[in-house]
C-alpha cells in the first residue's frame, strides 16, 4: 500500500472514517505510524500499514478491526470488556486465551455489520498470522488456530496434538463458530466461546508445562484443576469484584515485578522457567493480537464512554456448555432472555399501558338515556312519536311504537380512538452493546404494553356487551442499510414475534437508513399502494435508534411527508439527541435506560391519545 501522494492518503482516509462512522467510532487518518486515541477519536497513523506492505484493501477492515475490539469494545460491550479483565486477573495464564477470544469475536461481528470485508480482512489476519506456528507452545498454536479459523484464514502447520483439538472444535457442528455466532448477546458470546475452548487450553497449556518441568512442581496445576465443578477458576457467574478480590489474594503471595500478577507456586529453582513461559504468553499476545495503539492501555483515557447506562438487573449472564449449541438450545435461550426482559420492564409495560387505560376508562364509563329506537312496549311514552303512532294504529297496526325505555349506554368521546403503530427500530452497525439493548426494551415495551391494551379492551367489551369503537393494531420494523418487517400491521403479537424481534434487534448491521424504514412505515399503514379498511384511524410512528441517519436529508423529507397525511412521526434516541433535534418537536432523548419508559409514556401523549 503507497500513500506516497496525498490523493491516495485522502482516499484512505475518506473510506476509513466512513465506515469507522457506521460502527459508532470516530476516526482521523494521520502520518505516520503512530496511532492513539485523542479527545474521543482515534488518530489512525497510516503509515503504520505502509510500513508493513499490507494493501489499502486489507488495510481498512484492518484498522476497522483493531478499533472494534479496543476502542468500540470499551464504548459498546463495557461488560463484556470488564469480565474479560477479571478474569484475566484471575487466571493471568489465561490472557492468550481471552484476548484471542475478543480477537475472534469481533472479526466474526465485524463480518456481519460488513459482509464485504470478509475476504480482505481474512487475507489481512492471516498475513499477520505466525509465519513459524511450531516454533511456539501448543496452547498459543491453539489459541492462533482459532483466530485464524473464525476468521476463515489458513494457519501454517501446527503440531499435531493442536490439530486435533481444534478438529473438535471444527468437525462436523462447528462450534467454535455457533458460538461466535452475533445473534447472541455480547456477554453470552464470549462465555459461549470461551466454553469451547478453554478446556482445550488449558489440557495444552498444562501439556506444555509439564514438558518444561514446570506442572511437576504444581506451578500450573494449582491453576488448572480438571474439576467441573471450579470450572478452571474462570466461573462466568463470578462478578467483577469477585475478580478483583481474587487477584488481590494472588498477588499476596509474591510478585515477578513492579506490574506483573504472581504465577501460582512461583519458586526460585523454577522461576526461569515461569519467567520465560510468562514472557512467551506476553510476546504472542504483543506481537499477534495486539492493536497498533499505546501498549498498557494508555489510549484508554482518551476514549468517551458513552452516556447511555445499563442498570444493574439489565446484564444477561447466561452460560452455556458446547453441548448445548444447537438451533433448539439457542431457541430456548432466547425465549428465556426475553421472559427475563419482560420481567425487568414489566413496571415500564404498565406505566405505557396505563396511558391507555384512561382512554378505555373513559369510554367504558356509561350514562343513563333512553333507547334510540322506539317500541311498542317500554316504560315512558314518547310524546314525539304520538303522531306516527297514531298513523299506524289507524293502519292496522295492532300495537304502534310509542314507548321508550331507559338503557346504559358507553359516552361518546371526542378523544382519538383506533389507533395503528408502527416501531421502527435501528439495528445498524454502530447499534451495539448498551444501546442495542436499550432499543430492544423500547421495543418489547411498546409492543407487549399495546398488546395488553387490546387484552383490555376485549375484556371490558365482554364484560359490558358493548364496542368501545377501539382498535389496536402494531407493526414493527428493523431497519440498516435495509427496512425488514418483523411483524407486519395488526393485532396479534404471537411467540414467534417475540424471539424474532428480541434476537433481531441485537444483531447489528450495516449503515443506517432511516428513510427507507420510514417508507415501510407508509406501506404499512397503507398510506402507499393498499386500501384503508374503513376505520377512522390515528397514525402514528416510533423510531428508536442512536441518531445515525445515511442521508439526513432524505429522512427528513419521509418526515415531513407522513406528517402531511396526519401521521404522528415521534423519535427516541438512545444516547445521542441528534435523532431528537431531528424529530422535533416529538423527539426525545434517553441517557440512561431508567428514562425509557417515561419517554415512551410522553410520546404516546404527544401523539395526541389523551387529548380532548
């Protein structure tokens, strides 16, 4: 790759902060092969890539990819990124492994949020690869391997007894890459692979220090037990302060340097040993996953952390054995995780369910009148319908209608009634961690809040035996560089629905555009290409995303349209109060994933509902 011309360094520099925007990062191309982080943008020294002949092709997926697993890592996936370092400190043996492991993870979730670079960025990881794997222990051989394999490159030679590890692994159901697989969760991912291969790892790693002399002596097999029941000490249940209490105790017993964590029954006859086994695991994890940014972490203070906050009850830790990997385990762990949402936001459900509850209170809340129609028999003469009772009595009529009696009728209300809903929701590239979750929630809150309203007013219209003249209907729609329909326009919101929407919205792609997903909209409350059903109907339309937007210009044209046919066009967004401003005046913001439910309340005021 040259960038011996400013005309080739723009154009780097063009397609590289473009695509770095789409996954929520923002970046500036530099000189040099310097990288940091400055100010909350990561300053990429080009030169970097120059210097070691890797091609502008390979070179941005490249650089997208070290930003991801660092930067976007510590902005996007925090809980991810603090169970990795506690259990680091727990098992510093581990770290090969467990940065490995983030290596994999977001090669596989980059691929997704960006197909085409599939091919290059698995050119570019394997050129990066150990030219000599042999020369290396076997834990680290493996640990390569697996890297290499996620990300659909070829590894050189390895030594057999890695081979057939990773054969396992590979062979047949590939579990390594079902549980790499982005329909997961974030957390649920990395115990997913780390599940598969830690126990490789460390039967390798326990192999390689036996051949060192170093098990004998029980430097690693304090550290290693096979027992099931201590799960290698890298227990997914364990919290971060669980991790920390755990190194503090390690570290009592004695310390290799300044900054170095003790190795276990580190002793003076085998500390060379320890000593050269530890340098090896820091110059693989140096030299093969590292990222061009300052070493030890130094690039951390320049990155933003987002404001968008997950509350406490809010973090899914669901652990899963390789045994369990199949489409029907995944199946029944995503049914479980969205019982679980629903249990954590069942107050916010009822709080947007008790918008509605007004309005049915109001319609349900009878007055005393007479009938409309006038009979033969009732309790009080009409005095207006003497005349036409007189005719028929003269007609013939054995028994004219003259009477009318009193009945319970519903008030009639001047407050809107049927409504259509349409969610559109932004799963693009830059939606992950924090903020995916967050639009998941919007969505499982208006959708199972709305459903119960239609419960509602079954019930009271059963109860009564009258129509309130209310109808609920609701749609929802992901959106990327793509609208897809989830649950087309209606009343129902079955099983299927759920687990779609709530594994969807977690799955991250692609670029962001709103004014297509804002044409769904159109089509689906037929307000392009269909026929109404004759029903007076309120319209109205959510979008929940982060502020993204490919072509604000074109967003804002939908905009104004849908809300020149008398749809009601409101906008939530996460984190950012760009999609907001570009909503206004029915535009909010979330900070924090406690506001979410008092939002979603003021906009379903907002749309008109409970005014007169």
């Amino acid at each position: 790759m040259s960038y011996g011309s400013e005309e080739s360094l723009a154009q780097f520099r063009v397609r590289l902060t473009a695509a770095a925007a789409l996954a929520g990062v923002a970046v500036d191309v530099i000189e040099g092969e310097d990288w940091q982080v400055l100010d909350g943008r990561v300053l990429v020294g080009s030169g970097w890539f120059a210097s070691r002949g890797i091609s502008e092709e390979q070179a941005i997926p490249l650089a997208l990819l070290f930003i991801w697993e660092s930067v976007r890592e510590l902005q996007q996936a925090r809980i991810r990124s603090r169970r990795r370092l506690s259990m680091s400190a727990r098992r510093p043996e581990c770290e090969p492994l467990l940065a490995g492991v983030i290596r994999a993870l977001s090669t596989a979730e980059l691929n997704l949020a960006f197909p085409a670079f599939r091919g290059p960025l698995s050119r570019a990881l394997h050129a990066l690869a150990p030219t000599q794997p042999l020369e290396l222990p076997r834990h680290l051989q493996f640990v390569a391997g697996c890297v290499q394999h996620v990300a659909g490159a070829e590894l050189a030679p390895v030594d057999p007894e890695v081979s057939r590890e990773l054969a396992l692994l590979t062979a047949g159901p590939d579990l390594l890459r079902l549980a790499a697989n982005p329909a997961a969760g974030e957390l649920e991912r990395f115990e997913r692979v780390l599940a598969v291969t830690l126990p490789a790892y460390d039967r390798l790693l326990r192999r390689d220090a036996a051949d060192r002399g170093l098990g004998a002596s029980g430097d690693l097999e304090a550290a290693s037990p096979d027992s099931e029941s201590e799960e290698s000490g890298l227990e997914t249940g364990a919290s971060d302060g669980q991790g920390e209490a755990e190194r503090e105790t390690e570290g009592a017993t004695g310390t290799a340097g300044e900054s170095e964590v003790a190795r276990a029954g580190d002793r003076p006859e085998d500390a060379e040993g320890s000593d050269l086994f530890a340098a090896e695991q820091a110059g693989f994890v140096r030299t093969v996953l590292s990222t061009p940014l300052p070493a030890q972490g130094a690039w951390m203070d320049g990155v933003e952390i987002p404001e968008i906050e997950r509350d406490a009850s809010s973090s899914h830790e669901v652990s899963e054995t390789p045994g369990g990997q199949g489409p029907a385990a995944r199946l029944m762990i995503s049914h479980a995780n969205y019982r679980e949402r629903l249990d954590a936001q069942r107050e916010a459900v009822e709080r947007v369910r008790a918008v509605w509850a007004r309005i049915i209170a109001e319609r349900v809340g009878a007055h005393r009148s007479l009938s409309r129609r006038v009979e033969a028999e009732g309790d009080l003469l009409d005095h207006n319908s003497l005349v036409s009772a007189v005719t028929e009595a003269m007609s013939g009529v054995r028994q004219p209608r003259a009477f009318r009696s009193p009945e319970t009728r519903p008030k009639r209300s001047s407050r809107a009634g049927s409504t259509d809903y349409v969610l559109l929701i932004d799963r693009s590239a830059s939606m992950q961690g924090a903020t995916a979750e967050a639009a998941a929630d919007a969505a499982l809150i208006v959708l199972e809040a709305l459903a119960g309203v239609e419960r509602d007013i079954a019930h009271e219209e059963a109860q009564l035996g009258i129509d309130l003249e209310l109808s609920i209907r609701t749609a929802l729609v992901l959106f990327d560089a793509e609208p897809i329909v989830i649950k087309p326009l209606a009343g129902a919101l079955d099983e299927g629905m759920r687990e779609r929407m709530f594994g969807e919205i977690r799955t991250p792609r692609g670029s962001t555009n709103d004014a297509a997903a804002l044409r769904a909209a159109a089509r689906e409350l037929r307000l392009v290409g269909g026929s109404a059903d004759g029903i007076a109907r309120k319209r109205v339309v959510i979008v929940v995303g982060d502020g993204g937007t490919n072509d604000a210009g074109a967003a804002a044209a939908e905009i104004r349209h849908l809300r020149s046919l008398g749809v009601s066009v409101l906008g939530v967004g996460i984190g950012s109060s760009d999609l907001a401003l570009r909503y206004a005046p029915d535009g909010h913001t979330v900070r924090r994933l406690d506001e979410l439910a008092p939002a979603l309340e003021q906009l379903v005021e907002n749309a008109g509902l409970t005014q007169v």
